[in-house]
C-alpha cells in the first residue's frame, strides 16, 4: 500500500524552481499546508493545480522544505541504501575508496548527492555523519544501516556528530546528563584516528574538531601549493590542524609559519608536524614551522615578515545575506594586509567560504584590496571544492568555497 505523506500546497505559478529542479521550497511560495505537518516529517508538494511535485523533508523557517525525489516515492531504508550506494559510485570514478594515498574523503555532500541536510565523510573505517536539519536527523539509522549494509566500506565506527549543527541550523539542543552537547557512536568505538592525504599524514579528532574533524574540501588545493613551495617562505593563516602547512613542508619549504588563534589547534599542528618529519634522518629532516596561537588579523598587522607565500583560509564572515557588507569588508582588508606582506613576485592563496559571497563579488574584493594595497596581481589559477563535494547544477548555492591563486608582482 503507498504511503501518504502529509501536502504542502503551493501558490498559482510557484512551481517554476522545483521544475527546474532546485531542492529549496521558501515559505513564500506556500498557498496551505496539512495541519500534521510537524518539524523534519516527510512532505509531498504539489502545485496550485493538484500536480505532484516533489517529496521533501518539512522545515519551519524560510526553506519550508528540502527536496528528497523529484518522483513519488517512499523515504524509507531502501531509499537511503540507494542514495548512499549512488554517492560511492561518483567516489569511486574519483578513485578515491581504494586509495594507498588518501584515505580521507567525503562520501556524501547534502545537496550534492540528493540527500540536502546530510554531511558523510569517511576517515579511515570510519563514517563521520553530520546531520543540519531535523528530517537528517531523525533519518539517522536509515543512514546508518545503509553505511553499514556497503560492505567494501568495511567500517568498524559510524559517529554521530550531529549536536551542534543541529542547534545551530534547527534549533534542536542535544545534551547529556552533564549538560554538554551529546555525540555518539552510533555504531562501533573510536577507531585509528591517523588517515592519509595524498600520503601525508594527519590525525584527526572527528569528536572535538571543527566541522566533522578535518577541512576535506581544501584537498586539491593544498596539492596545487605544493607546486609553488619549495625553497619558499610560507605563512599558513587560520591554519587550524596545519593542513596547508605540512603540503608546504613537504614540497621542501624553508620556513613555514602557521597562525590561528586556538591553542588547542596548534597542538594538533604539531602533532602532524612530528607524525611526518620525525622519522627522517637530521640530514634529510631540514623542517623549519612554527606555529602562532594569535588573531590573524594582529598577527599580520604586528608582524613585519614578508613571505613568499601566504595562504588565506578564513571561516565563513557572511553566514546570511543580511552580513555581506561587513562581510566584504573583513575580507578587503584581510586579503589587504596579506598582500602587503608578500615579496616581489610572490604568491597568494585565498579563499572565502562564505556561501552568501558568491564567486564574482568575492573577485571584486580581492580586486580592492590589491588596489588598496598598490600592488600589481595576476590570476593564476580559480579555485573551489574538491570533486568529493559536488555541486548540483541545479543548486548553484552548493558551490560555497571560492579561491584565487594571485601573483604579486
């Protein structure tokens, strides 16, 4: 017997973007809605018409829904099995799931893979899941059975860190007894916590690290440094785990210096450091990083090294629309004030994550602070995310990481 989901029933000529595809449903565009609709339930949509739409999970808020199929269908475990089984194909064709090298990747990315709200990167045997609204949420053991389901995964751990993204996104607290935010496993215990990246090794704490434990998405960009940095003085700005900073020790920098205000962060920077370097002879070894637990923004206004390289990757300024403005103006005089530091004819990485920036405005704003800085630049390469967070064609606000190669004459 099918299953009947509660309706969402949209105003005359609303339609438009979820024929075209887009897996957002904004609240305007809503005529009536069923009574039992209830925060993260399953919703079918239809038009003003009585025509079938789409089916999403249901959200209070200005994205009253998030698109799951364009066609009729159940949301139960064998949709998620086909999903997540649909995703390792794409990892696979980018020879990434039997990897010597990189053992580190993201095996589903929201909207990207069809599943908007759900975030699953693979470290070692070990699924790390984060979950950004309600409906991802309470879905949490069909994603685990179906993980666990792929064999060739062989996984020994699913974690579950959701708490909080949950807070932060849906407003859903999720503490223990001690009133801290609750994680868990889901599934196994903590596994070997030391994975590969393009052979480089970092540890990782997927349980008290930013977002699920490492910056997956800077892959690709941090090979592309390792072209530019040997011999070369390298400062790693908001470095957190020092990912940027080992591609440059490894490519033979002279001198490699790493920034971010956590101290917590430098700790595990080093860490990586001696995970790589320690075992080589002294004459071979020729490793020269240190690490700073200070503001980027004083530790370039203090400072008077002038660098071969510098690497901007800051977190998100503009969480919404409405912190553009503030926003464009921390990154004019963060990119600024990098510029200024940077030899003749050296070389600038920067990046913005902020998904409210969009691409064009945040050239604009490099644009001015080269400007502002008086300084001639070439762009030598446009950057984004790695291929293991693909953007859907149809949902161009996936594509949140921008980055520029400058050449500073």
């Amino acid at each position: 017997m099918e299953k009947i989901y509660p309706k969402l029933i949209l105003k005359k000529g609303k339609e438009r973007s979820l024929q075209n595809f887009h897996p957002w449903l904004f609240s305007g565009a809503v005529e009536k809605q069923d009574k039992e609709l209830t925060e993260g339930c399953i919703a079918e949509i239809f038009s003003n018409d009585d025509r079938y739409l789409a089916t999403a999970h249901f959200h209070h808020g200005s994205i009253v829904a998030r698109v799951l199929s364009f066609e009729k269908c159940e949301i139960d475990q064998q949709f998620f099995n086909q999903k997540i089984t649909k995703a390792l194909e794409l990892r696979k064709h980018l020879y990434l799931t039997d990897s010597a090298e990189t053992t580190v990747y993201r095996l589903v990315n929201a909207e990207g893979d069809g599943l908007p709200g759900l975030i699953i990167d693979i470290y070692n045997r070990t699924a790390v899941i984060q979950t950004h609204t309600a409906g991802m949420f309470e879905a949490k053991d069909f994603i685990k059975n179906a993980l666990l389901d792929i064999s060739e995964l062989q996984l020994k751990a699913v974690y579950d860190k959701s708490s909080a993204s949950m807070e932060k996104h849906s407003g859903i607290v999720r503490k223990d007894s001690f009133g801290e935010s609750k994680d868990t496993y889901l599934f196994g215990e903590k596994e070997n916590n030391i994975v590969l990246e393009n052979g480089i090794k970092f540890s990782v704490d997927w349980e008290g690290g930013q977002k699920t434990g490492f910056f997956i998405d800077q892959r690709e960009n941090r090979k592309l440094l390792m072209q530019y940095s040997k011999n070369k003085k390298v400062l790693n700005t908001f470095a957190y785990s020092g990912g940027f900073s080992l591609y440059a020790l490894q490519a033979g920098a002279s001198l490699v210096h790493s920034v971010d205000s956590s101290k917590k962060a430098m700790e595990w920077a080093n860490q990586n450091v001696e995970l790589n370097f320690s075992a080589r002879s002294p004459s071979d070894r020729n490793v020269v990083h240190n690490y700073f637990a200070l503001d980027t923004f004083d530790f370039l206004k203090r400072e008077n090294e002038i660098y071969d390289i510098i690497i901007l990757d800051p977190p998100s300024f503009a969480k919404h629309l409405s912190a553009v403005d503030k926003a464009a103006i921390g990154y004019r005089n963060l990119n600024c004030e990098a510029i200024k530091r940077i030899n003749k004819n050296g070389i600038l990485f920067t990046f913005s994550c902020s998904q409210a920036i969009d691409k064009n405005l945040f050239r604009k704003i490099v644009f001015m602070a080269a400007a502002q800085a008086k300084r001639n630049v070439k762009v030598l390469h446009q950057l984004s995310q790695a291929p293991d967070h693909p953007v859907n064609i149809y949902h161009p606000e996936g594509e949140y990481l921008k980055g520029l190669v400058l050449f500073i004459e």
